[in-house]
C-alpha cells in the first residue's frame, strides 16, 4: 500500500526521493509521481529528471516571417530579423 508521500519521495512508505531537476517541474514540493518516482515536467522541459531542455523554436512560436525564435533555457525570444522596421 502506497501513502501520499510529499517533500518530493515516492514509493513505499515514501523512502524514495525524487531525482528531479526540481526547478523544471510542475512542483518545487512534490516533483515526482508519488507511486514509481516519474518527474512530472513542465512544459518547457523533458528527459527522465526533467534535465533537457525543450527547442520550442523547432515550432513555429513567433508568429511572424520577420522575426526569429531564440531558443533559452526553460522558454525562447523572439526578435525582429535584421532591417525590419515594423513591429515583429
């Protein structure tokens, strides 16, 4: 039997902790699936400890042909192509 485990455990009587990069998950708390110790990861985030970084510049995020998307750690930028004078 499985109890509700917090402070970022998981498994039986909760005795496992979490191997979560916690500051890419959905909670800095409970980082972990209480049951078999899976990272929950937020969106901008993936691989098994929620380590590798999300490319959202591989989808077409800006919205506009006259800006480019810069991808950063955890999110992305998007800036006006060079010599474009309006707004992006």
């Amino acid at each position: 039997m499985f109890s509700e485990c917090s402070d970022n455990t998981y498994g039986s009587k909760c005795f496992n902790t979490c191997a979560c990069v916690k500051e890419h998950t959905l909670s800095h708390t409970q980082s972990c699936d209480t049951i078999n110790g899976t990272c929950k990861c937020t969106g901008n985030w993936t691989g098994n400890t929620c380590q590798i970084d999300v490319d959202e510049c591989q989808e077409d995020v800006c919205k506009d042909q006259n800006a480019v998307c810069v991808n950063t750690d955890g999110s992305f930028a998007c800036y006006c192509k060079k010599g474009c004078k309006r707004r992006c």
